[in-house]
C-alpha cells in the first residue's frame, strides 16, 4: 500500500489540457440522460405512482418462480417485477408491489354499497359513491333527506373492519373511510396462491395524490439542495467557483438517473435519498480540492491558474481515489449480497462515486479556468455609469468641486505645455 501512495504521490498528470475532451464527453452525457427523462420515463415505483405493497411470509419453502407465475395469472395479473424476494430464500418472504391505487376495493365498494341499500333502501342513494384510495379507502355518499345520524349509517356497515362515518362538506353526505384494505387483497392473493398458507407481515398503500406530492417534493429538495450549495461555495472560496461544484452536482445527478432510465430500475423515496447522498459526497471531494487550490494561490503566486489547478488535482489524488475505492467496495457488498431492498440504493451510489469523482476532477475544477475568463466581461456587462470615468471633454460644473481639487486643476493647468511661466 505504502508502493501505491507513493505512485500516484510522484504522478504530475496534466487534467486540465483534457478538459476539452472531458467536457464534450459530460455534455453528450448530460443531454442524452435528459432527453431519456422526458421520452422514456423512468420506472416510477408506488411511492410516486400511488398503490400497495404487500409482504408475506409463506409456512413452507416457496420458489419466487412459483409466487411469480401464480399472481401472473389470473385474477390478479400482475407483472413478473411486481414480486421480489426479501431477506434470505430461507425466510420465505416475498414483497408483492401492485401500482394500482384502487387494488382491492371493486368488492369493498360492491360491499358498502349493499348494506347501505339493504338498510336504507334502493331510493336512498341520491348518486352513484364517490371513491378515493388514499392510504386506504374514503367513500362519499351523498343520499336523499331526511339526514341521518352518524351512529346509524355506521350500524349499517357493521362486519366492515375499522369503518368510521363523518359528515361530509354538504346536507346529506357522508364520508365513510375505512383504514385499510389488508383484509380485501390478503383474500386476493390466497385465492391465487391456491392451497399455499402465509402471513402477512406489512401492508403499505399509497393513493396518488400522496405519490404525485411525494414526486413533486423529492425533485424541490434536490432542487433546494443544489441552491445551497451554490451560497456555500460562493460564500466559502469565491463566485468563480461556485459554478463549477453546481455544473458537476448536477452532472452526476443527471447520469445516475439517465442510467437507471435505461434499465428501467424502480424510482422511490430511497432513490431522491440516494441522489441526495450522492450530492452530498461529490462535494464533499469537490471542496478538499477547491481548498486546496484556494491554499496553492496563496502559496505559489507566480504560478498560473492553469498549473495551480493541475497541482491541487495531483496533491490531493492519493487521497480522492483512496476514498473512491474504499467507498466503492462497501457499495459493493451491499449490491452483491444486500438483498433487494437496499440494492437499487447501493446502485446509485455507487454509480455516483463513479461519476462524482470523475466530475470533481474534469468539471468542477477545470470550470474555475471558465469562470476567469468570463469575469471581465461579467464585470464590464454589470458595470454601473458611476463606474465609467468621465470623457476627457466633459464639462464639469465646478461648483460641485471640493477646494482641493480645484487646487489641483488648477497646478495642472499651469504645468501643462504652451501655459506662459508666471
């Protein structure tokens, strides 16, 4: 280990002069992972889309093949990649993923209905129930007068687990909300496992409001996140590069989901973490660099912004890929032999390590030499009048002048050449 530090300690890699190249590559990479976004789409898991997930532990050892090819089939339907193995095969627990909001409430509503009529009468609903799934089920009944009192319409729907009436926002309508719909799918899912006996560990549903709030939510803390950043190293080291640690944040952000587009690898909560984390790591190596370089200005300050830059890169890189690789691995594991659940999440971040180092060294940095060079002409853009010296010609009114500097003029007046000498 000692031969390698030493190595890459004694390596003057010029990174800079390939930053050209570097920067085409990222662009390419960049753009490629937007236009996937919006056109392809990625897999949006249920905590976006809205729906159920349901795990189950089976008595016996049971096959995913088999889990898969009965809930395939009819009645439910579903997909292959709504079945994913939890834990070891040992455990027998499966998570069913079904990104259907309203899954398991056609017999509950069929159910309300009823008894409400058995009750009531067929001339007691004024309209046809209003149903919502929202992490559960809601019903609005809206019913011919005279009103009735909460108690009563709630003996009506006696043997519904967790049922609960309120009044509603007009005369004449009820909600009736029921908690969870555990009982309703558990008989779906034994229906089409046949003779095979399970519990069910957890039910998590969904609706697809919550989802769209929790969508729009996770991409404005991205979002928010990137600002901050921005004040921080603007605040910390200088404008200049600032810029740069953005561009590359949102560089690697942008592949790793463009990657996970492409394979069509579920999008949830998790993954807007793993985003969040991989922000927080690639700048993490972005600062030890832009501190350093911040160090050698002030160190060596004949040398170019040039070779200032391609110095820190090479000082601090036995520590940027020591930490790449001890991070990388640990990723690893967790891809290999973590299971299904944290997989995706150990996929990102490790992808953006990756990328994260790789846009530390060949973005963020070498966008400092950009910035130099836009300066002037931010400067000359954002420049006031009050800044522009006055033309040569321009009369002053002298009167606005203090007593010294019309001494002043006045000494330049008579040394100026072709004045007569006193």
């Amino acid at each position: 280990m000692e031969f390698l530090k030493n190595y890459f300690d004694a390596l003057e890699i010029d990174f800079v002069s390939k930053r050209y190249i570097a920067g085409t590559l990222s662009v390419i990479m960049v753009l490629s992972a937007w236009v996937l976004f919006v056109v392809v789409q990625p897999n949006w898991g249920i905590d976006f889309t809205g729906g159920t997930e349901i795990q189950v532990q089976f008595d016996d050892t049971v096959e995913i093949k088999d889990v898969r090819d009965a809930l395939t089939s009819p009645p439910l339907n579903l997909t292959n990649d709504s079945v994913q193995q939890v834990g070891s095969t040992y455990e027998n627990k499966f998570a069913i993923r079904i990104q259907d909001p309203t899954f398991g409430m056609e017999e509950l509503v069929v159910e309300v209905e009823e008894k409400l009529v058995d009750r009531f009468g067929d001339d007691w609903l004024s309209q046809k129930i209003r149903v919502s799934a929202e992490v559960g089920a809601r019903f609005t009944v809206d019913y011919n007068e005279p009103e009735l009192a909460l108690h009563e319409i709630e003996a009506a729907l006696d043997g519904i687990d967790g049922v609960k009436a309120q009044s509603g926002k007009e005369i004449a309508q009820v909600v009736i909300t029921v908690p969870g719909l555990s009982g309703k799918i558990k008989d779906r899912i034994e229906e089409a496992m046949g003779e095979r006996t399970f519990k069910v560990d957890s039910i998590d549903a969904v609706g697809p409001k919550v989802g769209g709030d929790l969508r729009r939510q996770g991409f404005i803390s991205i979002a928010a996140t990137l600002g901050l950043v921005l004040l921080y190293v603007a605040f910390r080291f200088d404008v200049g590069f600032a810029p740069g640690a953005i561009i590359a944040l949102i560089h690697d952000v942008s592949i790793v989901v463009g990657i996970f587009v492409v394979a069509q690898l579920e999008f949830n909560l998790p993954m807007i973490g793993a985003l969040l984390t991989i922000v927080g790591y690639s700048l993490n190596d972005t600062i030890v660099i832009y501190d350093r370089i911040r160090e050698n200005k002030d160190r060596y300050t004949r040398k170019d912004l040039k070779g200032l830059i391609n110095v820190s890169i090479n000082e601090t890189l036995t520590r940027t890929i020591a930490t790449s690789v001890t991070t990388l691995l640990a990723m690893a594991m967790f891809i290999f032999i973590g299971g299904p659940v944290i997989r995706n999440f150990a996929l990102a971040m490790f992808l953006g390590i990756i990328f994260g180092t790789y846009s530390t060294v060949f973005v963020a940095s070498p966008t400092i030499l950009l910035m130099e060079d836009v300066k002037p002409y931010l400067d000359k853009l954002l420049a006031t009048p009050l800044d522009e010296p006055a033309a040569p010609d321009e009369e002053v009114d002298e009167s606005d002048l203090s007593e010294s500097e019309k001494r002043r003029r006045a000494r330049a007046d008579a040394d100026a050449p072709g004045n007569p000498a006193e």
